[in-house]
C-alpha cells in the first residue's frame, strides 16, 4: 500500500466535504484506481457524488452492529496502520 494523494482542510471541514479534494486529486494522478475504502464518516451523498462524477467506488467500512469495544476490521486497520 502506497500514499497516493493528500488532502489537508481546517477543522471545520467536514470530512466528506474535503475528502472531494483527495478522490479528485485521485482520479487525476492515478487513473487506474477508482475503488476506495472508507469508514462510515465519508457514508452519504459523497458515495454517490464520486460514483457518477468520478467513476469512483467508495466502500463504506462499518463496524458490526453487535461491537462492542475496540476490534480490528477489515481493510480499515491497513490504512490506520500506515499513516499512523
């Protein structure tokens, strides 16, 4: 797994409002990726925006409903691990 493109934003930017930028920068660098992990604060409308605008898949990566406390998930661990 590789750092592909880097968006920074203020704080006060939601996260799936400047996650625009990141999948845009994306889609210009590197034309041969076009599926993406995410967790669930990226879910909405940007799944779609992406989708239709970028053609872009974005797949949301949810805890199970019966989770309690800490557990590793799939996909989402690797990409935690490497920018930690």
């Amino acid at each position: 797994m590789s750092l592909i493109t880097v968006t920074a934003c203020a704080a006060s930017v939601q996260d799936r409002d400047g996650a625009k930028g990141a999948l845009l920068g994306l889609y210009l660098t590197s034309p041969t990726c076009r599926f993406v992990f995410a967790d669930a604060g990226f879910a909405g409308r940007l799944v779609g925006w992406a989708a239709q605008t970028l053609h872009t898949t974005i797949d949301i990566v949810r805890k199970p409903a019966d989770q309690k406390g800490f557990a590793v998930l799939p996909r989402r661990w690797a990409v935690e691990r490497t920018l930690a």
